[in-house]
C-alpha cells in the first residue's frame, strides 16, 4: 500500500521547487535542484507529480492562485473607480517584480515562452489561468464604458486581453533590461490608451 501525499512536503515542493522553476527556468532546473530545494529525496518528487510537466501545472496553478488571493480582490474593491482598479492592481504587479530587481520575471509568460508550444497540458493551464485573468479585468472594464455609455462595453473581454498582452510583453522587456521602463510604459501610455 503507497504512502499518502504528505500535504506539508506538497507545499514545499510548489513553493521552493517553484521559485527554482521560476528564477531559473523549467528547462534549467532538473528534478533534483526541485527536490534539493523542497529538502526532499530526488525520487520523493515522483510521489506527488506524475511528470515535470505536471508539476509546471501545478505551480502555475499556485501561482495564480496566489496572485487571485492577494491581488485579484483589488479589481472587485467598490470603493475605487474601476480604471483606478486596474492601474493599482498592475502597479502591485510591477511592485513584486521590482522587489526581484526585475530579473525573474512572470512566472504565467517564462512558462509560456518555454512550454506551451510541446506541452497540451501546460498550454491548457495557461489557456485557463489567462481566461481567469481576463475575466476579472473585463468586468472593471464593462463597469467603466457602461457607466461612460460607451458601447465599448462589449469588448470588453478583448480590451483584457490587449492589456495581458502588452502588460506580459512589459514584463519580458523590464526582464531583459533589468529595469522598470517597460513597466512605466505601460502605465502611463499603454494602458490610458487602450481604455480611452
């Protein structure tokens, strides 16, 4: 009869074996360096993943779900008006980057750049993590032409998806120049421009 999972080791190995993923990459880290980061025996990892790719899911999934936790309620926040949701929820992205000193970048995006194109079960995690992303921006976005009458409304999905993008492709910039330019950017240009 098998063990059961140990929830304790689960959490490390998402958490510390998913700062290696993240600060390295997937394709730089090796089972080993995961389960060396989680203080776990290299075989140990198999216990809790079926594969590599599993665990990518999963830790993009832990990533989310934390970004959802302490970020994501911001865009629902009543008290702010809605394009002040936006900006301030980005500008607390770009703070978490900037305290990385901009050299890890967005978990959500390296995976995407790394694994989307070989791996249907990451692609499909990805897929579900930006559509959940999404969502949450466009109804800020909705709440925002609907109150100006604009018939912009009803693309408001697509304007969430505009602003991912551009503030994803920030994100790649700031991580190659090392620096918040991109980020500024696109607060201050990119994304009055799209919401206008």
């Amino acid at each position: 009869m098998s063990r059961r999972p140990n929830p304790e080791i689960l959490q490390r190995l998402l958490k510390d074996g998913g700062r290696v993923v993240h600060e390295v990459g997937f394709h730089a880290s090796g089972v080993q360096d995961i389960a060396a980061a989680a203080k776990i025996p290299k075989g140990s990892f198999y216990s809790y993943f079926d594969s590599k790719e599993s665990f990518a899911s999963a830790i993009l999934q832990e990533y989310w779900t934390d970004i959802e936790n302490r970020l994501v309620p911001v865009l629902y926040d009543p008290s702010i008006k809605p394009l002040m949701r936006i900006k301030r929820f980005f500008e607390l992205l770009i703070n978490e980057h900037a305290s990385n000193n901009f050299t890890i970048g967005c978990l959500i995006g390296n995976l995407s750049l790394e694994l989307a194109h070989n791996s249907d079960e990451v692609r499909s995690t990805l897929t579900h993590i930006l559509g959940k992303w999404e969502a949450a921006l466009a109804l800020c976005i909705k709440e925002f032409f609907s109150a100006t009458g604009s018939a912009k409304q009803r693309h408001a999905h697509k304007l969430a998806a505009i602003i991912i993008d551009s503030f994803e492709g920030a994100t790649l910039r700031s991580k190659i120049e090392r620096n918040g330019n991109a980020f500024q950017r696109f607060i201050d240009t990119t994304l009055p421009h799209i919401l206008e």
